[in-house]
C-alpha cells in the first residue's frame, strides 16, 4: 500500500530531477546600457548663471554629480510649502492608489509562484446506493439493494515546469512588479512636484495682483492731477476722457486674475486631498521663497537610473521579454504527473483497518500540440512585437527625460538673464513714469507722454513678476526632470528589499 504521503515523495523526486535538467527557453533579459553622451548639450553648461539685485535673481551654479536631497522642495526654506506636501502625501488619493497597484502586483507574484508546487487536494465523498436487484446477470441481485460508501482520498497533481515557461511567467509577474514600484515613485515625483508648480504660480499671480493694483494706484493718482488741472482749463476734457480709459482698462485686468488665484487656490486644496470648501490656511507670495543656489546636474549614465518613467519603461520591457520565453514554452511538450491514494469502505469505522479497502493510482502525461491553425505562433509572433513595442517605448522615455534636463537647464539660463534684464527694464520705467509724472504737476507734459510712460511701466512691472516666478517654477522643474532624489527619501526602502533579480 502506497499512502499520501509516499506519493507526495515520489512527485516531488519527479518534480525535482525534471526542474534539474530543464532551462528556461527564450531570450534572458539583458538591461539597455545608458546613452553614451556626456552631457545634455552640445554646447558646454555655464558654471553659473547671472544676477539681478532682487529677491530671487541670486546667482544659481550648476553643480556636476552633486546628488538630490529626498525632500527637494526644502530647499525652498518655505514652511508653508513644506506643510502643504506634507499633507498631499498625508491625503491625495492618488499615492495610495499606486501603493495599492504595487501590493496588487507583488500578491499576483505570489499566486503565480504557487505553479511551482504540487497541488494536493483532499477530498471526502459519503453515498448512499441501491442496486437494480430486478436485473438479470446482475451480480449483486441477490444481496441486499440499499448500501452505503466512505471515499477519503488524497489528489496531487503537478506540472513540471520543464522548460521555464511558469518561470518566465513568474520572472514577468515581477518585472511587472517592478513596473509598478516605479510608478509609485512617479506619483510621490509627480505629487511633490506639482503641489510646488502649484504653489510658485498661486505667488506668482499674487505678484501680478499686487502690480496690477500697484498700477491703478498710480493711474488714479494720475487722473486726480489731470482732473484738477481740467478744473484750471489747463487740459482739455479728452485728455481726461483718454487717462479714464486707461485706468478702466487696467482695472480690468483685475478680475482675470483673481479669477485665476481662486482656480489656483482650488488646485492646490485638490492636491493636498480636501474639498474646495476645506481650503488650507497657508498662502503663497515670492518673497517668501528662496531660490536654490546649488542646483545639482546628474551625469547622463545616472538619469536613467533616477528617472522612475524610465525605470518603469524598463520594467515593462523585462515584462515583454519573459512573455516570448512563454509563448515559446506554450509550444514545446506539455507534462504533467497526478496521483491519487484513498481508501473506501461500507462504514467510516473501516477505512483504515480493513485489508482490501485502499487504493491508489500514479499516472503521467506528456502532450504536444501538433495542430492549432498556427495559434501558438502567432502568440509567439504577438510575444515577439510586444516587446518590439516595449523596446520602442523605452527608447522615446529615455529620449523626453534627457529632454527634460536639458528644456530644464536652458531655461533656467534663460530666466536668469530675462530676470536681469527685466529688472533693469522695471527700474528704468519706474525712473521714467516718475519724472512724466512730476512733469504732469507741472504741466510740462501732455497726457500722451504720462499714458506711454504708465503702460511702458505696467509691462515691464508685470513682467518682472512673471519673471521671478519663472527662476522658482524652472528650479523645481530641474529638480523632477532629475528623477526628485526619491533614492535618499528615508520612506524609501533599499532595492534589494523589494526587487529581486530572476535568474532562469
């Protein structure tokens, strides 16, 4: 008599002596080298930038291999800033939706890994029978018709993996694992990055408010002195007219902008994870933010390792790769061993007592598919140009990011010397609005000079505004286009713990 658990023994030295001798078929991955450039541009990064005399046209260096700090946007010094990605990671729905995907993908992991063991099944089947007494050559006719039967019985069957397709089918499970441990840092780079655009536009257009209400003062101002020297016959009644409408016309600048401080102040209640009606207490204004100085410019061999997009393109390119070692394993010989060991009896009390009453079976198959209309190739085939596909979107993610780094490098040399410039322009229209504006007084000017001289000031006042906003929105843009230093954050477990290199 062979029980369950001799059988057990005897599939697990079949399985075993199988696994042994048998290979994975289909390609190994092999992980894409880095780009072979040196830098960003063709032509050399400036060590630093240039300087304007006003908050936030500090000088910015350009700093080779210097690393990013887990939490960038401290770098800001900008509590309320802190405080508000503090509570997006604390409430925004969307990081723990990737968080969830990833335990959704490691538990798939799990389940597939289960194909590497026997299945052993226990089962008991009680019954109760009659017998057709009434029929002839029946050999129970002449006993009793009513009987009863016990049936406990072990079932284990196993698929010895012979050819790797359970393993490349596993090995992709965790490339996919992978994929979607990278898209959580994508959503945390993507969050943190996003509340802080957030925030430097809701102080960029409490700049321009500030400018804009600025220009009124100084418009209305304008109209008093006219007003009064109309009163004198001093001007005539269209020159009033004309400075009225201009005043009119900047006021109407007003309400688009605050329209768009309410649509940003919405933005930012979203995405720390509250209702519009639960907006925060902390508000935000340029002077209270500090430019960075230090900004870190990674070596190009090193982005794509930071990069979680592309950490990402590159999971789901192992993905496709293990699926061609499937679908080519789905074309070779199928095995498979089951056993089967039980006993039956008339009574439970004579299950395991009773000479006579065991049973047991231990069988084999192999199959091979001979004729399937060219199903398993053309699976084969679609294996094959997904991973072609996958290829191809690797390729285009490591191109955007080196994009990235260098749209963010330009502009931040670009903004430094539009803010020069554009401060020198505010100053030189300021000086130019004062001297029409004591002419006006006097009555040494005509209202043609004093309405030039405030709209010259009115551009160049808004875009000195724009501007400084500018150096702060491309400072943060450099920091996410460089991966956002998720490596150093201290939440952040070490690779080894979460991703594990499948060796076929």
């Amino acid at each position: 008599m062979i029980g369950a658990g001799c059988l057990l023994r005897i599939i697990a030295f079949a399985a075993t002596a199988l696994l042994l001798s048998a290979c994975a078929v289909g390609p190994d991955f092999e992980r894409p080298a880095a780009p072979e450039v040196e830098g960003y541009a063709r032509e050399l990064l400036p060590a630093e930038t240039a300087k304007a005399d006003i908050a936030g046209g500090e000088t910015q260096r350009f700093v080779q291999g210097l690393d990013i700090p887990g939490q960038w946007w401290a770098l800001f010094h900008s509590e309320a800033l802190n405080s508000m990605i503090e509570q997006a990671l604390r409430n925004n729905p969307t990081l723990p939706a990737a968080q969830a995907a990833l335990g959704q993908a490691w538990e798939n992991v799990y389940a597939a890994q289960g194909a590497f063991f026997p299945t052993v099944v226990a089962s008991y089947s009680p019954s109760r029978n009659k017998t057709a007494t009434g029929v002839v050559f029946t050999a129970a006719s002449s006993g009793p018709p009513f009987f009863t039967l016990h049936t406990p019985q072990v079932v284990v069957s196993y698929v010895p993996d012979v050819f790797g397709g359970t393993r490349r089918q596993v090995e992709s499970l965790m490339a996919t694992a992978e994929f979607q441990r990278y898209q959580v840092e994508a959503t945390y780079l993507t969050l943190t990055s996003n509340v802080v655009a957030a925030a430097v536009q809701e102080a960029s257009l409490r700049g321009q408010i500030a400018a804009t209400e600025e220009i009124i003062k100084i418009e209305t101002e304008s109209l008093s002195i006219l007003r009064k020297q109309l009163e004198l016959g001093q001007v005539a009644g269209a020159d009033v007219a004309a400075v009225e409408a201009t005043l009119a016309q900047a006021e109407a600048t007003l309400p688009p902008l605050q329209k768009q401080l309410a649509v940003q102040r919405d933005l930012l209640t979203a995405l720390i994870g509250r209702l519009p009606s639960q907006e925060p207490a902390e508000k935000f204004d340029l002077t209270a933010l500090q430019l960075p100085q230090d900004l870190p410019v990674s070596l190009p061999s090193k982005l794509v390792d930071q990069r979680p997009d592309i950490q990402s393109a590159q999971a789901q390119l192992h993905a496709a790769s293990a699926l061609i070692g499937v679908a080519i394993a789905a074309q070779l010989p199928q095995f498979t061993l089951t056993a089967n060991a039980g006993t039956t009896a008339n009574q439970i009390g004579q299950l395991f007592i009773t000479p006579g009453t065991a049973f047991w079976t231990v069988a084999g198959n192999v199959a091979q598919t001979i004729f399937d209309a060219g199903t398993l190739l053309h699976k084969k085939r679609a294996a094959d140009a997904a991973f072609d596909e996958a290829a191809a979107m690797y390729r285009s993610t490591v191109i955007t990011a080196f994009q990235n780094v260098a749209d963010a490098l330009h502009a931040l040399k670009s903004d430094a010397d539009t803010l020069k410039a554009a401060y020198a322009a505010e100053r030189a229209a300021f000086k130019s609005l004062e001297i029409v504006h004591r002419q006006l007084q006097l009555g040494a000017v005509t209202y043609l000079a004093l309405l030039t001289a405030e709209n010259t000031y009115q551009t160049a006042l808004i875009a000195l505004v724009q501007a400084r906003a500018a150096r702060y929105a491309d400072t943060a843009a450099l920091f996410q286009a460089l991966g956002g230093g998720w490596w150093n954050r201290a939440d952040v477990a070490p690779r080894k713990e979460w991703a594990v290199e499948f060796v076929p």
